[in-house]
C-alpha cells in the first residue's frame, strides 16, 4: 500500500512538472504565432516589458510616462527629437519659419500622410488637435496643455499643409515641447470626433505602429502601419507587458520571455549581466533632489537651510546610494542641458560648521517627508534617502523625524504643505533647461515643492522663456542657479543614469533621454 | 473521564504534576532545546544595550554593503548600519510585541469568551458572531487594516496585532466552558452558592489552562511572524527603528547582490517563530495527560 502511494504521488509530481512547463511554454508559442510570411530572418514580434500599465493613450489625456512610452510609436507630432539628444528635427511638418519677434511659427506638413484610420492628415488635423487643448475647449484632464501650448494664441490654417501658430508670448521652449510624446502628437480627428474627444482606448494617429488591442493589466498590443509615409518599421508586432515587480521583470527578460526591460535600478545590474543580457544606460535627463520648505518656520532662515545642506556629504551618499549609476548633482541641470554651468557651486561637506550654526539657531528637529516608491530620478526610493540624511543629521545633532508615504499620498501630502524638508525629483520633457528651472517659480505647490517665492528669480524665468537659444539664454540659467544655490533652496543630490536591459539578440536598441523607446528601427533574428 | 481524572490530580497533588510536565517536556528533545534559544532570545532583549556593539542607527555612507566580516559580524546595510547590532535593537522589538500582543489578546479573549460560553443566549451570540465577523477576514489583512487606520509604530503594531488574535482565544474558552459548565462539580459549586465569577474564574479556567498555554505559545510566533510581515509591508515601525521585518522588506531588492542583508534578519524570524513553535508542540504533548502517561 505504502509502495502504492509513493508511486501514486510521484506520478501527480511528474504530472503536474508537466503541466507548468506546459503552461510556460503555451505563452511563447502564442507570441510567435502567425510568423511574417514575407521575412524569412527576423521576428515577427518583440516585447517590451515596463513597470506599470499606461493610464491612457490619449497623448493629451495623460501625464505618465508609461503612457508616453507605448504613445511615441502610434503617434508623431510635428517635430521630432533627434535620437542621441534632444535637437529637434522635422517630422510630419518638413519645415517651419520662426518670424523675427518670435510670435509667428509657420509649418509645412509632409504631404499624402494617412492616420490609421484613414483620415488624411492636413493643417485642419493640426489645428483640430491644438484648439482641443486651447480654451474655451481645453478641460482639466489634459496635463500637458498648459505646458505645451500655453503660450498658443491661435492656430490659422493657411493652406492644405501649410499651418501658422500665433503665440501670445515669445517661447523658446515651444519647438522643443511640439516633440514630446505628451500633448503634443497629432491625433486623427476623426478618430477624437468618434470617441467623443477621448482616444485613450482608442488611440489612432499616423505614426510607424498601430494600436491592436489592449488587455487591462496584461499588455498592449501593435502591429506595423503598412501604410506609414516614412520607413516602414522592421518588426511587424510590438507588444508591450506589464510586470509590476522589478525582480520579475528581471527573470522575465532572463528567461527569454521579453525582449527589453526599464526600470531598473543599481541592484539588479550583475543579475543581468550574469543572464547575458545587455544593460543600456545613458544620462538621464533628471534631478533628484532635496527641497526645503521655505514658508516653514524651521527652515525659513537661509543659514539653517545652508547648515543642514553642509552637514550632508553629498558625492559619498550618492556614490554609495546609487552605485555609480547616477552622478553626483553640482547643479539642476544637467551637464549636457544648455544653460549647464561649471561655476555653480552648492555648499560643500563642512560638518562643523554645520554643528555649529544649528546649535546657536537651536534647532533639534526636523520633519521630513518622502515617498517609498522607486522613482526613475531615485532608484533607491525616497525613503532611503532620507533615511541616509536623517543619518548624517543625526551627526550634527538634529532629529529627523521621517513620514514615509506611497506616491500618490504623498503629492497630497506635499499639497498640505506640513513639512520641513522633502524629497522630489524631475524628469525632464523636452531638455528645455526652463522645464526644470520653472518648478522654483511655479505657483503650484505639488510642483514647486520649497514653496519658493523669489520676484527676483521669477523676473529671470520670464526673460529666459522669452530669449532666444543661444549664449544669452544659457547665461540667464546660470545666473538662476547661482540664486537658486547661494538661497539653499534645494539640495541637489544626483542625476541618475536612465537603466534598461535588453536581449542582445535585439538589433537598433535605443532608450531615448526623454525615457521612450522607438521600435521601428528594432529587429531581432527569427528563431 | 480523563478529565475528571486529570482535575482530581490538580487537586491532590499539583507540585507532582508540574514536575510531571517538565519531565515529559525534558523528554521531547526539540522542545528543550526551543525553550533554550526562547531563553537567549530573552536575554538578549533584556540585555541588548550591553551586547550591540555598534549602535544600531549609526549609518557610514563610505562603509554601505560590507560583507560579514571580522567588524560586522552580519555585515553592513545600503546606509552603512550594522546589522548585528540591528537584529540585536530588533529582537526585543519583536520579542515584545509577540508578548504584549497575545497577553492582550489572551486577556480580552478570555473574557468575552468565559462570558459567551458561561452566559449562553443572546450575550453568547452577540460576542460570538462579532469574534466570527473578525475571524472571517484573514487575520493579517486585518491587522494591515488596522495600522493604516491607527499609523506606524510599535505599540500600534502591538494594538493591530492583539486585536486581530482575539477570536481564536476566545473560541477556545467558549468552547471548554460549554463543555465543562454542565459537568457535575460545577452544578454543585453553584448549589453551595458559589457566584459566577468565582465558578468561571476559580473552578471552571483552570481546566481550559493548558489548551490556552499551548494556544498562546503558538500564537507569540504568529504574532512574531505578523509583526514582521507588518514591517515587511512597510506599516511597522517608524525609520530608522530597526525591526527584522523591515529590514528584509527593505533589503529585498538586494537579494542577489548583497543576499546577507536579508538572509540575516530572515534567519533571526525563523529561528524565534520556530522555537515558538517547537516549544508549544512540546508543551502541547507534555500537558496532554494522556499522551503524557503513554
């Protein structure tokens, strides 16, 4: 009987292996079915796999970045960035003027260009699509329209495919944000008229890929647009899944079951390496940073914002925080941003004086807020961080007591404006150096985050948005941030490198620093 | 009859029977040598300022992610902390809790459930459909309820976590008191006009003792091993308080580059959850009068 039993369960066990590997292997054979008749060498699909699901893909009913990444493939707007960086070159307008004062754009739009679904593309799409994001029309949802055209007067259809945009200010930024992935894409108006001004589930525009189908939680599915006016893209099918934890979307990419990860961060580097795979990193666009409160009681004295900033040795935390893939931040912008200078300096790494400064000011305790999730600007999480900072505090006799909240809690949080000190980074839109500047002087709190009033530093913004490109315009950057630094207003703490991973077999990776990825160049061997 | 048998015991000879448990625990290898790291564990909480060699919440950037060695004996975490001295500051933490939480539990369940199972009718359902109310919601779900509700810290974690093993310890004692309250000494210890406080209390507990022990027992490493799941979850204590489940919340991402972060402060639940264990299946066997006479 017992002899019985054993042979019994062993079977089940064997059974049962069976049935996994089975159900391991049913997923593959699903994603390389239907194989492309016509390449015989490349692979019909790839899969990208990212952290979270897109909120939407309506380009200008969105904010997250998730959303931009699937975005970038099935829309264009009518400027693109150039790959390695953040110039700008044509897309669907294949020219444009700039008249002398600045408040003039006129574009000439590719001709014969279809969206998806048919409907051509001509000025009329372009104005149809900017007036939905001007008022009277523009409505609370859209996140981006204040950004991106905020500054548009009105848009007048010239011709069939010549389009003028009037601005009520000059902005320099505004070619850069007609780029982005958010806001800015031209989305087919008869598609926006048939879903009552709302394609996030039915997203329809004129770029290299084509929406399939989207199953909440699972992935996203296109397939290459037969019909695009440019290069058609390699691979016929992008799918797009969505694994929440890091570790596995790790294994995911390791075992072969997606093609490229984001996301990532220092940790999980060696494991991919050791699984062969290839780790992609550039200089991300961002800034993590430490922003005091400034309309708080206890910090509101700039030598006590000086004092805990100089009680904080900034290289080693972030050498020892994000392991070499972020560098250590001497200024807001990046090194590679116009408007980046070399002179800057924060204040430097002096405990004592800090030791001192804080005891004749008497102050014991500070409160801290932060957030717990990983950010792309901090892989480390924010709580972390402050903890590593409540550490060197600690050294110089101030108390940090840390709140530690989820992300979307914590912009509530910061809302109510009930802390001394908190944690908050950017990602960079459109490598504008106003994109990252404009948070100090922004009157919104969930993204001015120190509060910071400063008319003196408010009259630079304006003069930076309204300068042309060029040494002037850098010059009033550095001037903001020297203000910005000798104020102790934030405490720049690092500019992580943007971490994705890929199978090497995939051939034309590249993660923008605008953190999308474009696949129509990408293909990998067919098995 | 066992049980006529066992109380006629209590009441002659009470010294012989707990030498008798101890004798029988002593045989069980396992319990024994559970009850011996119990014992460290409990020194160590009483004794940890003496014994931490660094303190816990002093972090050296320059020093994050050393691997155990001469130094750190456990090695280093992300923000250079030593994590021996954190898993020693953690063990009365958890310690703690585990105690204070089933004492709480223990106490409250008694009474709501002597008073269920004493009083019967309608006192019997009300108490008892709100235990069955709690208990159909998963205890740890619960208790993450709970802490949301009331915010991070210890002795809210130490609220959440008694709550939550009310229940079980109240249907224990409802259940032996329904069983024992028609036996015939008490019928008789009520005819001599005994009140029922003294006929709960002195006659009727006594006898639900042992499967209460037991139950506690094994409840301190439920509690050990929820107050960790809390801090694993995040909801535990307040930074830079070290608490083993946080810790291995927060060295999880390091698993494979830095595996003595975690495996350090997961081997420290471990062992206290199993000796809890390992000590209650003993005292189970050794209390159980008839597998004690086997």
């Amino acid at each position: 009987m017992r002899k019985h039993m054993k042979l019994v369960s062993m079977v089940l066990l064997v059974a049962m292996c069976v049935f996994c590997l089975a159900g391991c292997g049913g997923n593959k054979q699903q994603q390389e079915a239907a194989p492309a008749a016509g390449e015989a060498k490349l692979s019909d699909t790839l899969v990208f796999a990212q952290g979270a699901e897109p909120r939407g893909l309506d380009p200008a009913l969105v904010d997250d970045g998730e959303s931009a990444k699937v975005m970038a493939n099935i829309y264009e707007g009518l400027v693109k960035y150039a790959p390695d960086s953040t110039d700008i070159l044509p897309c669907l307008a294949k020219s444009w003027e700039i008249s002398e004062d600045g408040l003039t754009y006129t574009f000439k739009l590719q001709e014969g260009v279809l969206f998806h679904d048919g409907t051509p593309f001509n000025a009329e799409a372009v104005k149809f699509n900017i007036d939905r994001q001007l008022p009277p029309l523009v409505t609370e949802d859209m996140g981006y329209a204040g950004f991106v055209f905020g500054s548009v007067d009105n848009v007048e259809v010239v011709d069939e495919y010549t389009v003028k945009i009037n601005l009520k200010s000059p902005s320099t930024p505004f070619m850069a944000n007609l780029a982005m992935a958010l806001g800015a894409p031209i989305v087919s108006p008869t598609a926006l008229q048939n879903n009552d001004n709302n394609v996030n589930q039915a997203p329809c525009g004129t770029g290299p890929y084509k929406f399939v189908s989207w199953s909440p939680s699972e992935n996203v599915v296109l397939e290459r647009n037969e019909n695009y006016w440019g290069t058609p893209a390699k691979t016929q099918n992008i799918i797009f899944r969505f694994i929440a934890d890091n570790s596995a979307r790790v294994v995911a990419l390791t075992n072969g079951e997606v093609d490229m990860i984001d996301g990532i961060d220092a940790t999980v580097v060696d494991q991919i390496k050791a699984g062969q795979m290839t780790v992609d990193n550039i200089e991300g666009m961002t800034i993590n940073y430490l922003a005091y409160n400034t309309q708080s009681p206890v910090v509101a004295d700039k030598e006590v914002r000086k004092a805990l900033s100089q009680a904080v040795n900034v290289p080693e935390l972030v050498a020892s925080l994000y392991q070499g893939y972020a560098s250590e931040a001497t200024t807001i912008l990046p090194s590679f941003m116009p408007g980046y200078s070399a002179e800057v300096k924060q204040v430097g790494y002096d405990p004592e004086a800090a030791k001192a400064v804080l005891e004749a000011k008497g102050i014991t305790e500070i409160h801290v807020i932060t957030y717990t999730n990983p950010r792309p600007y901090n892989t480390a999480n924010g709580q972390t961080l402050a903890e590593a900072i409540q550490g060197y505090w600690s050294k110089v006799g101030v108390t940090a007591k840390i709140d530690a909240y989820d992300w979307s809690t914590y912009k509530e949080k910061v809302k109510t404006g009930d802390y001394d000190v908190c944690f908050y980074g950017c990602n960079g839109d459109n490598g504008d150096p106003d994109n990252f500047m404009n948070l100090l002087c922004d009157p919104d709190p969930t993204m001015n985050v120190a509060r910071y009033n400063n008319p003196e530093f408010n009259a630079l913004i304006a003069q930076g948005v309204a300068t042309a490109n060029g040494e002037e315009r850098n010059a009033l950057y550095a001037q903001m941030e020297k203000i910005v630094a000798e104020d102790c207003v934030w405490l720049p703490i690092s500019h992580a490198q943007v971490l994705s991973a890929y199978n090497p077999l995939v051939d034309g990776y590249y993660y923008h620093k605008t953190a999308v990825v474009f696949f129509s160049e990408m293909s990998k061997p067919a098995k | 009859m066992s049980e006529q048998n066992g109380q006629e015991q209590v009441l002659e000879k009470p010294e012989s029977q707990l030498k008798e448990i101890w004798y029988s625990l002593c045989r069980n290898k396992g319990a024994l040598i559970a009850l011996g790291i119990i014992v460290f564990l409990i020194f160590v909480a009483i004794f940890r300022d003496f014994l931490m060699p660094y303190d816990p919440n002093y972090s050296d950037m320059g020093k994050a992610f050393q691997r155990p060695n001469s130094e750190h004996w456990f090695g280093t975490d992300q923000l250079g902390r030593d994590i021996f001295s954190r898993i020693i500051y953690g063990t009365r933490i958890s310690l703690s809790v585990g105690l204070i939480a089933v004492t709480f539990a223990l106490t409250v369940g008694t009474v709501l459930g002597s008073i269920a199972g004493y009083f019967g009718g309608k006192v019997d359902t009300v108490i008892m459909r709100c235990m069955d109310m709690m208990l159909a919601v998963p205890s740890i779900l619960l208790a993450i309820t709970f802490m949301a509700a009331l915010g991070k810290g210890i002795d809210k974690a130490i609220i959440a976590i008694g709550l939550v093993s009310i229940p079980e310890y109240a249907r224990i004692v409802r259940g032996s008191i329904l069983s024992i309250k028609e036996s015939d000494y008490v019928q008789a210890a009520k005819v001599i006009g005994n009140n029922d406080m003294t006929i709960i209390f002195k006659h009727i507990l006594p006898n639900v003792l042992s499967s209460l022990i037991v139950r506690a027992t094994l409840g301190i490493s439920t509690a050990v091993l929820d107050t960790a799941a809390l801090g694993f979850l995040g909801l535990g204590v307040q930074p830079p308080i070290a608490e083993w489940g946080d810790m291995l919340g927060r060295a999880r991402g390091f698993i494979f580059s830095a595996p003595y972060t975690l495996i350090f402060p997961g081997m420290a639940i471990s062992l206290t959850v199993l000796a809890f264990n390992m000590l209650g299946d003993g005292l189970r066997d050794a209390l159980d009068p008839k597998s004690r006479n086997k």
